[in-house]
C-alpha cells in the first residue's frame, strides 16, 4: 500500500494545536487525565436524529439512508474507560452528509466494568447482527484511538470465526499496543499536548489487567495481513504514532498510513481540520470506487 507524510496541515490545524496547548499549559493535563477525573459524570448521547437499537445487549446508535447500501460501523475512542463524546457523535453525523452512507454507533461497555475479551466479543456478536440485517450491503469499519484498536480486534474476530470482511478499516489515530512498551513513545510524549502515557497506562490495566500484549487488545500482536484495505490518519506528535509505524511496516501489502506534521491524537477527529477533510475524502472514494 503507501506511507505519506503531509506538511501542509491546514489553518484550522494550526489554531486547534495552539488551544490545546494553551490549556494543557494552564492546567497541566492532558485530556485524558481529565477524562479519567471526569468517568463517573453522566455519559454524552443525543437526544434526537439517531435510531436507537439493541444489538447483543449494546445500544447502537445509527443514522440511516435509505436507498445507500454502504454502512459504516463506528467504534469510539475513550481509552476503554470512557463512552464516547459528542464530538463522535457529531463525525458520525458528517460521514453520513458527506459520504450519504449509513452509520451505526455500538456503544460498546467500557472498563473496569468491561475487560477486553468480552468487550471484543460482545462488540463483534452486535456486529454480527447488524450484518445479518442487511445481508446484501456493503461494510466498513471505523474508530478513533481505543476504537480504533477495538475496530482491529472485531474485524480479526469476525474473519476467524465468521469468516465475514470489512470491505475497509478507516482508522484514526488507533491504539495498537496497551503495553506502551515502544521506546519512540517516550520520546513524543512531551509534544503530545492529548494524551501521556502515564494516563494511558492506568486505563490499559484497568481495560486488561496484566495481559497487555494479548492481540484482542493490542491487535499488533496479531497478524492482520488478510484483513482488506487499512487505512489509517495520524500526526508526528501523536504519541501512538511510533506503534503505527510498525504496524504499517509489518502489514504495509494492506495499510496505508497518512502522517501529518506536528499534529496531536486524533487530530482526525477535529472539525475543518485538513487531516479530516482528508480522511472524508479517502473514505469516499475507497467506498464508492468500489462500485455500487
């Protein structure tokens, strides 16, 4: 597949990155340390313009088009001890407008309540459903961070056991390895103003106790090299960037890696930004290049 490295990353990029180190200079957290303070506040779903199912005990959350049979699953980010934000729900409303396809939003149980085994399982069997449900369409799958891990882990489970496929894997800024034993990463972790890996650790043992390599969840232990099409967006001071570039380097005949200077985790996920008016753009043409 292709390595790509983007200099360029756009206005919006550039404004986002000076926020956010403004006020991981004020408060001296990154977001997830605020997340992990902040996990026993009331969880973030909308209200309105979402159809509400159950699929295998898990809430989903789609948005529907009628007549499109392209669906995109999503799986949010939250470092397996968050459920996700409105800034998920509110990507999952622009892939629907931009690329006109159906997406669903499994909202899948999250640590410690959760552990990886089960959580991948009951994701993948709510998954399982929603394929069943539309025999004749066509899936993609999705996730930003953890999700985007989780994602990895599900599509691995549904080829060994279903021997179903996600025709593509769009992937921002995923979580590859829980062990967050790569050396690069100490490295980065200064300029990465979202996450440290401090923070990351105590929400990895709490996701999977002290089985952290195991490839349910850290998918890079597992060999991905039948799954279709990965594509995954992320930045030089992303602090999972070094795991991605691995991972890319180990299944490079099936991923793409876009890397774009300077930017933080997930920067993908950040309204107007050039990186996610980028991945809009991949995703549409990988989906509708196929064919209809």
């Amino acid at each position: 597949m292709m390595r790509q490295t983007v200099n360029e990353t756009g206005l919006f990029s550039k404004i986002i990155n000076v926020v956010l180190k403004i006020n991981y200079t004020l408060l001296r957290k990154d977001l997830l340390t605020s997340q992990l303070k902040k996990r026993n506040e009331k969880d973030y779903f909308p209200k309105t313009g979402f159809v509400l199912t159950t699929k295998s005990n898990l809430s989903v959350y789609s948005l529907l088009n009628s007549g499109n049979r392209n669906h995109i699953i999503f799986l949010h980010g939250g470092a397996y001890i968050k459920r996700g934000a409105k800034i998920h729900f509110s990507f999952m409303k622009l892939l629907n407008k931009k690329i006109s396809c159906n997406v669903h939003y499994i909202d899948y149980e999250v640590a410690p309540i959760s552990k990886f085994e089960e959580t991948t399982q009951e994701t993948t069997n709510a998954i399982i459903k929603i394929m069943n449900e539309y025999k004749k369409d066509r899936f993609y799958i999705s996730g930003d961070s953890a999700g985007g891990g989780l994602a990895l882990a599900v599509s691995k489970m549904l080829l060994d056991v279903e021997n179903k496929q996600f025709l593509a894997h769009f992937l921002l800024s995923p979580w590859l390895d829980v062990s967050l034993e790569n050396k690069e990463i100490l490295e980065i972790d200064p300029y990465d103003v979202v996450l440290k890996r401090d923070s990351l650790l105590l929400a990895s043992k709490d996701y999977a106790d002290k089985d952290l390599v195991n490839p349910l969840c850290s998918p890079i232990y597992d060999d991905m090299s039948k799954l279709k099409n990965i594509v995954i967006f992320t930045g030089t001071n992303d602090i999972l960037y070094p795991d991605m570039k691995i991972f890319e380097s180990r299944f490079s005949q099936n991923t793409s890696l876009y890397i774009y200077k300077n930017l933080p985790h997930d920067a993908a996920l950040f309204p107007y930004t050039k990186i996610q008016i980028d991945l809009i753009n991949k995703m549409s043409e990988i989906i509708y290049g196929a064919g209809e």
